[in-house]
C-alpha cells in the first residue's frame, strides 16, 4: 500500500509499505475513504517534536472494514467505520466516565498510520462506530473531521461548559477553534466570539455561528474580549492552540467563576500559580474524548445538522501528502484531506 512517512523536520514522503494485517484478535483492519492532516502533525514536521527515524502519520480516518479479528463483536467487515486518535476498550470504570482518550488499555487508534491506503485499527469494539449505512461521497469529509477535529472542538466546547445564555470565546482559528465554534452554537450559546486574525478563517467561523471576531492577540484580544463583555470576561473560553501565550490569553479572557476547555495540545506551557489562584478559574481539557461524542455527532452530520467537513479547504491525493502539510505549514489551508 501507500502511506505517508516522516523522515525528518519538512520532509515527508508517500512510501510502498507493508499492507497492515490482524495482530490482536481485537484488531480491524480498514480500508481508507478518506484522511487529513492534522494540526498536530505540524509540531513534528516543524521539528519542535522530535522525530525519531521515519514515522507512518496520520491519525484521522473512516473507511471501510476490511477484516476482523477472532474477538471483534461489534464491527463487522464491509461496516463503514468512524474511530479516532486513541483506541479504547471503551468498557472499563475511565470509558464508562467518558474520558476515553485515558481508557486503561489506550494505545494509538490509527496503530500504523492512517495516511495511507489501509490502517490497523487495536481495540476495534470500543474504537471503531459504525455508521448507518455507506455514506454519500458529499458526507464522506464530514464524517472524517468527526474523527479529531470536531470531536476534539467540542470537548473544548463541553469542557468550558458552554451552554445556553453563556458568552464564548474561541482562542485558535484552526481546524478546532472553527469547529468549537460550531460545537458552541449547537450547544446554545448566545454570544460566539472568534479570535481570529484571518479573513478566510473568520468567513468561516461567521458560518459556523461566530457572532463577534476579535482580531488582536495575546493581552490586546483579553482587553477586547473584556470590552465585549462589561468587563467581566467570557464564562466559557475554549483554547485551540497549545502555547503559553494562547492558553494565558484564554484564562485572562474567562471571568472569575467560568470555565476554559483546553484542547490545543500542550508545547511548553507552564501556568502561574498565583495568578491562577486569584483567577476563580476553571480548568479542564486535554486528549478529547472523541468518542464519547462520536455517536452523536454521526447523528448530527448523517441528518445534515451541520457541516463541519468545511474546514477542509484543501482536497489532494494522498501521494501529495507533502504539498498538504506544506500548505497547513505555511497557512494557505485551513485543514487537507488526503484521497488515498
Ligand atoms: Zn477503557
């Protein structure tokens, strides 16, 4: 098959590589309809996470079961399937809870690379959801951004506690900031705030429910956010990036008493104790439990309640996976989606 392998910083390239076979009798294996690049893939390609030899990449994936192994119940071959960046048994006490990206058997959910042609699938029962039927090729994207980026966009959104009456403010104007967006209007809040400083990006968050864009940063965008709202602050802020400056701006902009939900993934951030504790701020986020939600939010895309395959701005053949990071890299796409 072909699949998508980093080298080093910058240079990834589409390999002939072993097609993937059942290991554990819990295995699936399936056959790829579509992958992206994620923004998290950007860290290793921009060499700020070290990379250690050639690496298959990918974690974002639907398609189609091609195989089972001797205890999978659930899934069965020819099942068009949505699963998601960890795999989880999704049985024991911590997926019962729903935080199935700390399952006790978490391993990662696309074991040999989802950009690529076919992909080994651990834990198939717990991480694989199956959809109705065979999807249309228009949903097809849709169901692929469930996978990560919309899932991972409302945890953010659930973890802030968004909800109706409640101001919201989105840090990030990526793939996740966009669809948090999205995940705060269909939870109901009133006031969706972007921070954003892009107009394609901002287009877009407007679509998706934004009803005011902050286009300043870091202490400007808090003192923005605070002229919005009487000078109090958010009640929910959602954090999409992973840095020191993007998860401080998001506390500075939650009022004493509110919430941020952070899913950018974290590079180097350390929190000030002190102001943290005068802040009357909650926190929470991390790994989004992707699925939790994922059989909702096949519900919401299958019925066409929303939309949010339109954050690919980007559609290539997997061979030119490298021109779809370097285009994420360089900011000239939003998110790319990888034909194989
Ligand atoms: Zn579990």
């Amino acid at each position: 098959m072909r699949g998508a392998v980093l080298y080093a910083p910058g240079d990834i390239r589409v390999d002939d590589r072993d097609d993937p076979t059942i290991v554990e009798p819990t295995d699936a294996v399936i056959r790829m309809a579509a992958t992206c690049v994620c923004g998290s893939d950007l860290w290793p390609y921009r060499g700020i996470e070290e990379v250690n030899g050639p690496s298959p990449m990918g974690h974002e994936y639907v398609g189609v079961i091609e195989e089972v192994g001797s205890e999978v119940r659930n899934v069965k071959p020819g099942q068009f399937v949505v699963g998601s960046f960890f795999a989880s048994d999704n049985t024991c006490e911590i997926c019962r809870a729903g935080y199935q990206t700390s399952c006790v058997q978490r391993q990662p959910g696309a074991a040999t690379g989802a950009q690529a042609q076919y992909c080994r699938i651990p834990l198939a029962d717990g991480t694989l959801v199956a959809t109705p039927d065979i999807p249309p090729a228009d949903l097809v994207p849709s169901l692929l951004a469930a996978s990560d980026v919309l899932g991972t966009g409302w945890f953010g959104a659930v973890a802030a506690e968004v909800g109706p009456g409640r101001t919201v403010a989105v840090v990030g104007d990526g793939a996740v900031g966009l669809l948090g967006v999205l995940a705060a209007k269909q939870l109901g809040a009133e006031r969706i705030i972007a921070m954003s400083r892009h107009e394609s990006r901002q287009k877009l968050a407007l679509e998706f429910g934004a009803t005011d864009i902050v286009t300043e940063r870091g202490d400007d965008g808090v003192a923005k956010i605070k002229d919005l709202t009487d000078g109090l602050g958010a009640h929910s802020v959602i954090e999409a990036v992973g840095t020191q400056e993007s998860m401080m701006q998001a506390i500075r902009s939650t009022r004493p008493g509110g919430h941020v939900g952070y899913v950018g993934v974290s590079h180097d951030v350390e929190l000030p104790g002190q102001e943290l504790f005068f802040s009357h701020v909650h926190l929470h986020g991390g790994p989004a439990p992707v699925r939790r939600f994922l059989p909702d939010l096949i519900d919401l895309i299958w019925n066409r309640t929303i939309d949010p395959g339109k954050v690919f701005d980007l559609t290539l053949p997997l061979d030119q996976a490298a021109e779809g990071y370097k285009a994420m890299d360089e900011r000239r796409a939003i998110k790319t989606l990888l034909q194989p």
